[in-house]
C-alpha cells in the first residue's frame, strides 16, 4: 500500500510553505522599496549597495537551505496540488510586485530599449554605435529617434561599441517596443509572458520525469531569479523556455522541431549552439535526418552571426570586444591569465597575449566537453537534463565574465539537479554587486583580490567535497571485499 503523509504532517508543511512564500513576497516588497534609492541620477557613493547586498544574501541562504528539505516534505503531500497553486500564486505575485522597481546598479536595459526602437522603426541595430548616434544628433540617419529617446541613449553602456545581441532577442525588443515605446515595464511584460512559459514547461517536463510538480519551486521561488530577471530585467528569462523547450522536443522525439528551437535558442544568447551535438545524438542513425537537421541548424546560425559581426567597423563591433576581452567577478579567469602569461615568459613567447590564449583554452574545453557529452546516446530525459546541466555548471563555472545573471542559465535545471553547490550561487553572487561600493570608493582592489573568493571559492569547495563524499564510500567498499576475499 502507497504511504501517504498524515493530515498533520501535511498541515504543517502548508503552514511551512505559506511562512516560505510569505518571506519570498517580503523580499519582493523590500527590494523594491530599497531599489527607489539607485535611480540613475543618484551618486553611486549615496546608494544603499550594502543593504541590497545584505538583503540578497540572506534572502539566498534561505533559498539554498530551506527550500529543497521543503520539497522533498511535500513531494508525497496529499496537499500537493494546493502547494503548488501557493508556489505559482506567490512567485506571480513577487514578480508582479518588481514590475516597477527601479534596476539596482543595472544598466543593461537601456540597449534593450534602445534596439527595439530602432529595430521596430526599420533600421539595423548593428550598423550605427551609440556614440556615433549622439555625435551625428538630428542630423543622423537615426536623428529622430535619438532626440525620442535621448534619455535612453544617454544611459547605454559602452557606447563605442554596436549591441551585441543577435537577431531574434532583437524581436523581442521591438515586441516591447510596439507595446509601449521606451518602457521598462512593457519589456519587463514580455518576460514575464515567457517565464509562464518556462513555468508551464517545467512542469510537463517533471512530468515526464516522474517527479513531484512542486520542484518547479525551486526556479519560480529563486531569489536571484527574482533580482536578475525582474528587477534588473535581463534577458535570461526569454532564453529559458527555449533550451527547456529544446530538451522537451528531444525527448519527444521531435528532432526537427527540437533544432529550430535550439536555433532560436541560440538567436537570444549564442552559446546553446554548443548543446546541438548532444540534442542530434539519436540521430546518428538516421544520417539524412542529422544532414537535414545540421542544415537548418546551420542557416539560422548564420542569419544569427552574421549581422553581429558584418554591420559595424570591426573596431566598434560589440561580439569581438566580448570575445576578446570581456571578463568580470570571475577569480579563475585572472589566475588561468596570471599562469599563462608566466608559461610564455618563461618560454619567451611574446606574439601571444596571455588573455587570448586564455579564451581559446576555456572554449576549447567547453567544445570539448559537449562533444564528449554527446559521445554516448542519452537514454532518458533525465539523462539528457543531466548533461545539458554539466555543460552549463562548466559554462557558468569557465566564463571568463561570471554575471550573475549569468547563474539565471542554470537556475531551471536544479530542478531537475539541485546541486548544493550551484544552489548556494543564489546567496553569493549577489556580493558581485559589491563592487559598485568599492568602485566608489577607490577601493575596487579588495573587491577583485578578496571578494571574487568569497563568492567563488564555497562553490568550487563545495563541489570537490562532493566528488570527495560520492566516491569515498565506493573506495571503503572496495577495500571491505577485498580484505574479505584475502580471509
């Protein structure tokens, strides 16, 4: 016969989950009422950085160890369904509540607006920098809409540089665009359209799973997700329905479908072109199926890269000042670069910068990795969602920039595989934001010397202790059989 947990114990974990909820809806209100102090014409030196740190933090910690012992109470709960409703209500509700806080130290937004404008009026986001745009005014091939949007193109970051974003996110940039010009909000709308949607797949892929819908908590009740997502609006939560999409299809054995989606994936963030060998692998029997796969995938690919890095002067092109230089809050990056430059001094090597060696190492070994990921057919949906996680924990992991929206890539798959380790990124990326405080302080040395440790180091501990702990056991095991066979 079936266990079912006793109506007490049932009624105590829905007590438990609405005291959760009732934290996370706090966290919301709070954060939005702090994030009034950071409007872009605050100093950042009078912003209340440590507070909003602090609270994020804690508001983490509470995620990362109060959250999955709360799942795993209520996966046999015979109040399952009401939990449930309570978790979609209450993360609907938080995010709902951040749809008019002001983005804290973020100002990435401002090219989301401004893209869609262009973009929505006919032109091409990739010809024209920012600062060409403002240096030409009214007289420019954009005039208009730069005396529009004036106050949106002045506060574009890195205005040298053309955007980086590829084509199909610039859709939805101007989808936010025609709902209401120059607003944060109708954009914010927009991605909240689409994290329903990755909450609807969620749950029909824990289905297939076999595991308990209340796991889907685990993202809907993130509080990174919460920051990064809707707070400071990135665009993370338009890329996160695509790859769940992506594996859901593939599962499904719906090969074609599963590619274009990868490839749409691919046209918010490029990096998911790297799971396409391991979404392909059961058709390596089926070689025209693969070559016909291959090539839709490839086309999209192209119409994908092709404008980021053919409609600009190399020397303004966003994607090529990414790839070559690009690197923040990351502590591997500088000490793989500090190692490399040593090797080549040592070896007198000087027509290599130790920075770009660097890079090709990190990409040749994620490349690596996928395809070795790829090299064995997966044979279950749980064997495919385990490793597409690996790949993305060693994207997150390698990346020479280590934002912390940047973690919003992995926060779905720890429903699937809530890793202890990447589970506590919730609580302390957020010290990412600690930087801004030193900055204006002339102290940023502490932060890229100690604080990057702090937030980096538990993680990878974490993770060695676990290797450590999972094979340990086998090896007393097999010491155990062998001494019984020498008596």
């Amino acid at each position: 016969m079936q266990s079912v947990t006793p109506p007490v114990a049932s009624g105590r974990t829905l007590w438990a989950w609405c005291t959760y909820c009732a934290g996370f809806l706090l966290f919301a209100v709070v954060l939005t009422s702090l994030s009034r102090e950071f409007g872009g014409d605050r100093d950042v030196g009078d912003m209340p950085i440590v507070a909003v740190v602090g609270l994020l933090v804690v508001a983490g910690l509470g995620f990362a160890v109060l959250l999955p012992g709360l799942i795993r109470r209520s996966e046999k709960s015979i109040l399952g369904s009401r939990i449930l409703l309570l978790v979609v209500m209450s993360g609907l509700a938080a995010r709902l509540i951040c749809m008019t806080s002001e983005p804290v130290l973020e100002n990435d937004y401002y090219r989301y607006l401004w893209d869609g404008a262009v973009v929505a009026a006919g032109y091409n986001p990739y010809e024209h920098s920012p600062r060409d745009i403002i240096r030409d005014g009214e007289t420019g091939p954009l005039g208009r809409l730069a005396n529009e949007g004036e106050e949106t193109l002045s506060r574009i970051g890195h205005k040298s540089l053309t955007t980086i974003y590829p084509p199909f996110v610039q859709l939805l940039f101007a989808v936010a665009n025609v709902i209401q010009p120059w607003s944060l909000v109708a954009w914010r709308s927009v991605l909240l359209v689409l994290d329903v949607v990755s909450l609807f797949l969620l749950i029909k892929l824990l289905d297939l799973t076999g595991r308990s819908r209340v796991w889907a908590a685990l993202y809907w009740l993130n509080p990174l997700v919460l920051k990064e997502g809707f707070n400071s609006a990135h665009m993370e939560p338009a890329l996160i329905p695509l790859v769940l999409g992506a594996m859901f299809l593939a599962a499904t054995a719906r090969n074609t479908a599963s590619t274009v989606v990868l490839a749409l994936a691919a046209g918010i963030k490029l990096w998911p072109a790297a799971l396409a060998p391991l979404i392909w692998r059961p058709l390596v029997g089926s070689p025209f199926i693969l070559a016909l796969n291959a090539i839709v995938f490839s086309s999209l690919m192209v119409f994908w890269v092709a404008p980021l890095l053919l409609s600009a002067p190399l020397e303004s092109a966003g994607l090529k000042a990414y790839a070559e230089g690009w690197s923040t809050n990351s502590a591997l990056s500088p000490a793989l670069e500090k190692s490399i430059k040593w090797l080549l001094t040592v070896a007198s090597i000087d027509t290599v910068e130790a920075n770009v060696l660097a890079r090709f190492l990190v990409t040749g070994v994620l490349c690596g990795l996928a395809l070795l990921l790829a090299m064995r057919e997966w044979r279950s949906l749980d064997d495919l969602i385990r490793r597409v996680s690996v790949f993305v924990m060693a994207l997150v992991l390698l990346s020479p920039a280590q934002y912390p929206w940047y973690a919003l890539w992995l926060a779905p798959l720890l429903v699937f595989w809530p890793h202890r380790a990447f589970l506590f990124l919730s609580a302390t990326l957020p010290l990412y934001y600690l930087s801004f405080h030193f900055a204006a302080r002339d102290a940023h040395d502490v932060f890229t010397s100690v604080v990057v440790w702090v937030i980096w180091c538990p993680v990878w501990m974490m993770i060695a202790y676990g290797i450590l702990m999972d094979r340990l056991p086998a090896g007393i095991e097999n010491r155990r059989v062998k001494n019984a066979m020498r008596v």
